[in-house]
C-alpha cells in the first residue's frame, strides 16, 4: 500500500477512536489495537517524514524540551466567577439577572476542580494552548496540550475558533500515579489539581503526556460567530466539533429544576472520577449577556455555587503548639490523616486555650473535621459519645515549645505568649510575614527558604534581608540555589525596596496593626519619621485606630531595636514615603463612612472597602449615626435590622456598582 494512503488510513481510524473515546464515551476498539496503530504510524513517518502533518496524532508523543515557556496576551480576557454558598444566594443572583431578562433558562455545568485553558484554532488546527494566568497574560503549553488526547488536534470544521475550558487529572489516574511515587520512594502529590498544575508546567512534554491529563471544554468565545444562540447549543456544537464535554450538562428553564440539579450533584458529587468543587450557573442565551452585564473581575451572566465543605470524622492523635511572629501560640490538633476534599489532612487549628477548653477537646477524643472556606482544616465538634473515660482534660502549656521561655497571657486577651524576643520560632516567622504578598512581595522568600537562611546564619532579622547579596557567592553553592533561582531571588529583594509606606508599616508586624490599619497610619503620617515620632494621644484620636491600638504603635517606636531596624532599612533604600491612590476628585463616597454586611457575590470585603476608600471615604466595623452608608449582601443580620431602625441609607451590590460608575 502506498505510504501517503496508509498514513491517512491510520490517522482517521486514530482520530476517530479519540473521537468515540472522548466524546462519545463509546469506545470502538482496544487499547491493544489503539497502542500497536500508533507504533505502526510513528514508523511510517521516520521513513516518510515529508508525509507528517501537523495535525498528526503522533505530536502528541511529546516535543522538545524547553527552556520556559513564553508569555501570552489573551485576545478577551479570561475571567474568573464569583462564588456562592447557600441557596439563598443563588435565589438572589436569579433574581438580579430577571431584573434584566423575564427568562429562566440556565445552563447548568459541573464546575471542575482544574486548570483553567485557552485554546485556539486557525482553519481547524490547533495553533496554541495557553493558561490563564492572571486572566489577561497566560503561559504559553501548546507542546504539552498536544499530548493530551481529548484535545483534538484538528477540527471537523476548517474554522477559527477560540475555546476555553478545564485541564483535569481523572481520580483513578492521580492514585496510580501516587502508587508509583510510593514504590520509588518519591514524595506523593497532594490531590489531583496540583497534580495536573504541577504536569502541565513541566518542561518535557513526555513527562506530561505520561501523566494522562484530561479536559473538559465549556466555553466559545464570541459564540455569536457560529450562528449560535444559547449556551447549551455552544455546547453541542463543541462536541460536535470534536471536544471533550462534560455529560452532566444540563438545561433548566425554572428554579425548581435548577435547584433540583446542584442537589442532585451534591448528593453524588464524590462518585465522579474526575474532582468537582460545585456546580456553574450560565444563563443560556447569549444576546442578554451585554444587557446583563460584567464587573471588572467576574461576569454577571454566571455564577459559581460552591458545595459546603465536607465533614469528616477523625481521631486527635496529639496537640502541637506554634509560635507565632508576635510570640503567640497557637494550639494545633495532630489528626490521624483523612481525605478532606480531594488532600490528605493530618493537622487542624485549635486557636486557643478558651477555644478547646469551650469545646472541651481532648486528645484522643474522636471529632468531626472540614476544611473552612474549603482551605484551612478546622475541628467542628468532639463527638463525645465515642469518647474514653479516662482522657485526661487539656492543659495549656506553660513554657514556649521553642526556646523554653515562660509564657504569658494578659487579661483580657485569649492568647498566650512567648516572652522571648529573640526566639527563634518568632524570627522566623517575622521574616516569612515581611516577605510576604500583602507586605514587601519578595517572591521566593517563602517559608522553607526563610528558615533556611535563618538556619544557616544569614537572615537573623528582617533588616538582614537587604544584607543577604553578601551570600551570593556562598549560596550557589547550597543544594537546591540554581543561579537563576538566587538571582531571581536578589531581583525580588531589590524590587521590594519600592514597595509603598503602608506595606512596609505592615511587615514591621507590630501588634495589632493589620493591612488596613497599616493604610490608615500611612495616610495620616505619609513618612515614617512623623509616623515614628507621632505622640500616642494623637494617634488614639485617629477614627478606626483608638488606644489599644496606639499604645502597641507607639510603644514600637520607642524600642531601641525597632529604630535601629528602621535606620538600617534606611540606609539600605527603603522606601519610607506613602504614595495615595485615592482620588483626588469629589466622589459620592467622599467624606462618607460605609459599614458593610452579608455576602457580596462580586467583591471581597477587602475589594469593596479599598474600593471606597480610594474614591475618599471611609469603612466601619459597626453601625451608628455617623454611619452614612449601609453596604448589604445576601445573609446580612443585625447590623442591616440596626441600619433599618437608625434611617441610615442602605445600597444592594447593584447599587454599589453604579456609583462607583
């Protein structure tokens, strides 16, 4: 037979396969058979390599190998969905799109817990796959999507087209793949995204079609295009076409039906091999997404619903004890280790002394563990029916589990302390906290490398860290220090210097003071002279601050080893002056104090509050005359009820956007 004949012959009984595997879920021939195509193909092509096309299922055996990947710029930018938690809020975002549309018809779509990815094609050929990043710059991964076999190379359509969807790492999968990491000795993947995050990042493309990630596509961008009318037409349309799409997919036109579906997904949310976190709302019909509208981060044509973290009963095997930035200890319950949705848990925080002693926590008792907003592992309750007799009640420790210094807890406060100032336990953690996102954003001066640096002798203190290019020479030579990663390193170290008066404030961790605190002391004092020289009388009078506060403030500035710090930061170039980013125009929120309440759907309380104070007013924690504003969301309580009673005017989410306008 003629090579060119037999090499098209092969490519269609392959794409078809993939085809009916895939999307229809219908497998037509073996593994068997499948395996020995492939072999046959990829022999055929080294004879004849003028006959390998780019749409050829042999590319999905791997590429070359990278350097890094390149950066891309989305064409729309791809943006993330706000979440929801209760039926209430889904009740209530139904009732804010119908002030749009009089329709009730929504696609209803698994959300699945994986990466998000872009995908596009030029006259049917895949020419790029990319991440999402920060949903306007990606990653370029086309090397690695190609070997992912629900990708289709080529289309059925010679179209452009650009699709969006979910990389995913299938249950059964992510667990053999551990099997093998624990014959071989090597540390196992935690659960099945970071396993999926961590393939689709690798460099050899082999690495990543080993793997056998999976996706799911869910989206069209500009459907319009396509003469297509609604979501669940988007839908077939995609599967047609040749992509993976999710089964679970479904239609409703009417709140009943809809509500039916997530609880129906609930209910069997863990049967599924491939993991899910909730269950994704778009309203069908595409010629009302204009009318309905989009925020700067979220569109308002869908909406994600969360599931409520799941419960789980485990055992406390024995109480740990952290020493935190400040000195304060934080109790913390070792577990006999649970899968806790989709990671393996072995620790959980107790907070405090009053914390367990209320809940009456003793080790050895058996309890009901969840993971708070789906992130941190917390202890619900001690189910004392199964408890011994004999468990000895929980005593607080008295001497500090790291440097053996007595603790103390002041009356009046919950938390116990370490006296020691130059604990080890307490450096480090200062170093990690300076460092920080929200503080200097010295990318690489995670945890583990603070620890190290401060193991090692060459971050001391966080005034250390502008000394630590001296090491360059000694720490290429440590294990793990690539050049690239020390330089990078030292970039971020010298970037940090600009960061803004109130970020550095914030990194100083003097007690009590948080980010927005940080922000207001920065406003009043824009140099950290006044700052540092302010009386604390005058910073007590400061609105949102008062006398606890300014004490823990003042009393900073007098200490000889903060000012030493301070003078050091300094002379290495530190920024020491407050740049606002407040308006400087007149705005409906100027001058205006706003207290907020409920669940928002499209901000965080961070987001909306930062909001209103760049454009001049003000954010309070509770209701009184003064109060201008009321900002309420879905499960809003007695500070709506007192806001009520007072005449103080209140503004819905909706409202809030059109006057930030």
């Amino acid at each position: 037979m003629d090579p060119k004949q037999r090499i098209d012959e092969i490519k269609e009984i392959i794409n078809k396969a993939n085809y009916e595997y895939y999307t229809l879920d219908n497998p037509t021939i073996s593994d068997y058979e499948y395996d020995h195509l492939m072999k046959e193909l990829i022999e055929l092509e080294e004879l004849n390599p003028h006959l390998k096309t780019k749409d050829s299922p042999t590319n999905r055996v791997g590429g070359e190998i990278l350097d890094k990947f390149q950066k891309v710029t989305h064409a729309k930018e791809m943006k993330s969905l706000a979440d929801i938690f209760s039926y209430d809020e889904v009740l209530y975002y139904l009732s804010t799109v119908s002030k749009v549309t009089d329709k009730v018809a929504y696609s209803m779509e698994l959300k699945i817990d994986g990466l998000a990815l872009d995908l596009i094609y030029e006259d049917g050929l895949l020419v790029q796959a990319s991440t999402r990043g920060d949903g306007i710059t990606g990653e370029d991964i086309t090397n690695n999507v190609k070997t992912i076999s629900s990708v289709p190379l080529r289309l059925k359509e010679n179209i452009d087209i650009e699709v969006r969807g979910e990389i995913y790492l299938s249950k059964s999968r992510f667990n053999k793949i551990n099997e093998e990491r624990m014959k071989n000795g090597e540390e196992l993947f935690k659960n099945e995204r970071n396993c999926a995050a961590g393939t689709i990042r690798q460099l050899d493309p082999e690495i990543v079609r080993k793997r056998g990630l999976d996706t799911f596509i869910y989206y069209i961008v500009d459907p319009l295009k396509y003469g297509l009318k609604s979501q669940s037409e988007a839908l077939n349309y995609l599967r047609y076409l040749g992509f993976h799409v999710n089964p679970e997919s479904k239609e409703v036109l009417n709140k009943e039906d809809l509500l039916d579906y997530i609880s129906s997904i609930d209910e069997k949310r863990f049967d599924y091999d491939y993991p899910i976190d909730g269950v994704v709302l778009k309203y069908d019909y595409f010629n009302d997404y204009e009318k309905i509208g989009e925020t700067v981060k979220y569109p308002k044509w869908a909406i994600a619903y969360k599931f409520a973290p799941l419960e789980v009963k485990t055992k406390i095997e024995a109480i740990d004890f952290q020493v935190g930035r400040s000195g304060v200890i934080t109790p913390v319950a070792i577990l006999t280790p649970v899968v806790i949705s989709g990671s393996t848990v072995g620790r959980a925080t107790l907070n405090n002394e009053d914390y367990i002693k209320d809940k009456d926590i003793r080790v050895g008792d058996y309890v009901y563990v969840r993971k708070a907003a789906e992130i941190i592992p917390e202890v619900v309750n001690v189910i004392f029916e199964e408890r011994k007799e004999d468990l000895p009640p929980f005593e607080m420790i008295t001497l500090c589990p790291k440097c053996g210094s007595p603790l103390s807890r002041k009356i009046g406060e919950a938390d116990w302390y370490c006296t020691n100032s130059e604990c080890p336990a307490r450096v480090i953690e200062q170093i990690i906290h300076f460092a920080s996102r929200d503080c200097m954003d010295i990318t690489g001066l995670g945890d583990k490398i603070s620890e190290f640096l401060y193991n090692e002798g060459m971050v001391n203190k966080i005034s250390d860290i502008y000394s630590l290019y001296k090491y360059t020479d000694v720490l290429l030579t440590k294990e793990g220090f690539k050049e690239k990663k020390v330089f990078n390193l030292m970039d971020a170290i010298a970037n940090s210097k600009n960061v803004n008066l109130d970020r550095l404030v914030f990194g100083l961790g003097i007690k009590n003071v948080g980010k927005k605190v940080a922000r207001i002391l920065s406003e009043k004092y824009p140099t950290m002279d006044l700052l540092m020289a302010a009386p604390v009388e005058e910073i007590s009078n400061i609105p949102d601050i008062g006398p606890v506060i300014a004490k823990c403030v003042y009393d900073y500035f007098k200490d000889e080893k903060n000012i030493e710090c301070i003078n050091i930061l300094k002379e290495n170039g530190l920024n020491m002056e407050y740049t606002s980013s407040k308006t400087s125009e007149v705005t409906v929120f100027t001058g205006k104090t706003v207290v907020l309440t409920g669940s928002l759907s499209r901000f965080s309380r961070d987001e909306a509050s930062e909001i209103i104070q760049n454009m001049g007013g003000k954010t309070s924690s509770s209701v009184s005359k003064k109060t201008d504003y009321v900002l309420y969301g879905e499960s809003a309580g007695s500070k709506l009820t007192k806001a009520q009673e007072l005449g103080i005017k209140l503004i819905t989410e909706d409202e809030f956007l059109e006057m930030i306008k």
